[in-house]
C-alpha cells in the first residue's frame, strides 16, 4: 500500500485533535495514524470504505463462480 507521508498523523495528534485528522480525510480522503512511528491505523471516508466493501464482495462473487466451473463435476457428484 502507498501511503502519502502529507496524511501521516502522530497518534498523539489525532488524540489532542480529532477534527484535524476529520478535516484531512475530509481533503485528502483518508489519514494514517502512526504508533510508535509506525502505520497502525487507517481512517477513511465511511462512502469509500463502502465502496471497498462492494469490490471485495464482487471479488467473492468472481472466485466462487470460477471455482464452481472448475470443479463442476465435483459439485454434480457430491449433490448425488
């Protein structure tokens, strides 16, 4: 993942000033948290992590279909 160091907040910033880290997702769409110097917290905007969530479920969708075409006669027999 590629992580811009300007939506990089300190965790002690995000504690002492939340509206910062809001205003920053609000531009920049989303804001990394560091702990201890390191990424441990994503915030994003609530309508892009639904458009995530619609991709990974279409994801699923696209393996169980392959999968069920590859194995088709696995299926056919098992539902004897």
């Amino acid at each position: 993942m590629m992580i811009n160091t300007n939506n990089l907040v300190s965790l002690t910033e995000a504690n002492r000033n939340f509206s910062k880290v809001a205003r920053l997702v609000d531009e920049r769409g989303s804001v990394v948290i560091l702990k201890n110097n390191s990424p441990r917290y994503l915030v994003i905007d609530f309508s892009k992590a639904e458009k995530l969530q619609d991709a990974a479920d279409e994801d699923v969708m696209a393996v169980s279909k392959r999968l069920i075409a590859k194995n088709r006669e696995a299926y056919e027999e098992l539902a004897k």
